[in-house]
C-alpha cells in the first residue's frame, strides 16, 4: 500500500499584499487578511476540498481524470482510518482493508481509477483466490474494492459509470466457485464438553462463571466480558440484556443460568 503523506500545506503571510496565502498543486490561492477568522474558514476549506479529492484539488467537471488507483487508495485510507474506530482504537476492518488492497495496487496500483473496470476487478479476485484465500473472504475483498470506488464516486473523485460496472460483477456463489478455484472453509465445529469441563480445576470461579454462561448462551467471549449483573433480568426462564447493550434475548434452563449468574457476580 502506497506511504501515507501526513504534512499538509501551510497558512501563510504574503507580505507584499498582507493577505493569507495557501499553495496547492503549485498554485497560490489568497484566502482574504492573513489572521482573520475569514481566512481561515477559508484555508479549512480549500484544504479539506483538496484532502477528499486525493489531494489536489477537483477539475472543473467533478472527478478527477488522472487521478490514479494508488492515489483513490491513500485518498480513502485517510477517511477509513478516522471512520473505522472503536473506543478509540482502530477496528479489524482497518486491517482487513489492507488486506485488500494489496493485490490491487500490486495489479493496478499506476492505473488510472477511472479506467478500472469489471474485467480488472475480477482479475484481482483471480489473484486472490490465487494466494489460497477462501470464498468466502474473496467475496468480502472484493465488496471492500467496490466500496472503495463507491466512495471515490461520492466525493467526486470517480466517473459513476466506474462503481455501475463492477457492482455487475457477482460475488462467488457457494457450492459453484470451485471452477474459479476458490474453495469453502470447512465449518466451524465446537469442541466436545467433556474437553471444556476438563479446564475446569485451572481456572479461577469468575472465569469458570464465564465459560458456563457462554455454554447456556451461545454468546461471544466478548459479549461475556462486557456483561454485568445489572443488565440482566434472571427473575424468569428468559434473560435479557438491558437495552442499549447487546440486546440478545436467551432463552435458557432458568435454575443453571441463575447459578452461573450469581458466580458471575
């Protein structure tokens, strides 16, 4: 993926005229008397105008003819690393995101963003299945490619004819992508509960707590260590976490969910 450039250009002083001066792609544009609140409302302007567009700013006709596929790749990086955050930290789709794009910058990274085509995203896919990647996660590398150009075309940056053509191209369908070489992951088994229980004298009552409740649940370990005596209602047979959280209604054997609730306490 292409280095992310982070220095933005300058508020400055022209002296011989006192106004405020911005230089973009090699061009001077006064923005009123240099300290005004004006001319800086006017220099966030054009700069954020000049950041969404790739870093330069738009052509008269909207999308930008010469704007490269490397160049749409570091324009969207810098709203997917801002956009992609939680709790302050950046969320697996960043990476997944990287992921991505690799094969197309390797294969298209000097092509120009509105030439990209159907035919050339799906030659990117054959690269992915290619590295032995799943269906399953081709299909999804392929929808972070199309958002990609689904974003250019919203911020101008794109033809609209581009995102047209490669929402035709069909994700891989399952049971038939086998004559493109991508092949399913086997399912996902749980272990047998005999393994579980066999944990059970290394691991500290609070923990032990956790994993019944995953057992009686079907909930995600995160689920369990976000969970808090407060959001449950173990009054009946039903458990529901309180609103604004999970909001996963669990149907239980009501007398082992309370004993697992009250060690989770």
């Amino acid at each position: 993926m292409p280095a992310l450039v982070r220095q933005h250009p300058s508020y400055r002083l022209h002296k011989p005229s006192g106004q405020a001066v911005l230089t973009l792609d090699g061009e001077d544009h006064y923005l009123g008397k240099y300290g005004t609140a004006e001319s800086r409302a006017e220099y966030d302007r054009l700069l954020a105008l000049w950041l969404v567009n790739g870093r330069r700013l738009p052509q008269p006709g909207g999308s930008s003819p010469d704007l490269t596929v490397d160049e749409l790749i570091v324009a969207y990086w810098e709203f997917a690393r801002r956009y992609y955050v939680k709790n302050g930290r950046p969320t697996d789709e960043q990476a997944g995101i990287r992921l991505a794009f690799r094969p197309l910058a390797k294969l298209f990274g000097a092509t120009q963003a509105s030439e990209f085509s159907p035919l050339r995203l799906k030659t990117v896919r054959s690269a992915m299945i290619a590295k032995g990647w799943c269906r399953s996660n081709v299909n999804k590398n392929v929808g972070r490619i199309k958002r990609l150009f689904g974003w250019g075309v919203e911020n101008e940056l794109v033809p609209p004819a581009v995102i047209h053509g490669l929402r035709a191209v069909k994700g891989l369908a399952k049971g038939r992508s086998e004559y493109h070489g991508a092949a399913d992951r086997p399912p996902v088994r749980p272990i047998a509960e005999d393994r579980v229980n066999a944990i059970r004298p290394y691991t500290s009552p609070q923990v032990w707590a956790m994993i019944q409740v995953q057992l009686l649940t079907g909930c995600r370990p995160g689920e369990v260590v976000e969970m808090r005596g407060c959001d449950l209602d173990a009054s009946g047979n039903v458990a529901v976490q309180a609103e604004g959280r999970h909001q996963r209604c669990i149907q239980t054997a009501g007398l082992c969910l309370h004993q697992a609730i009250e060690r989770f306490q």
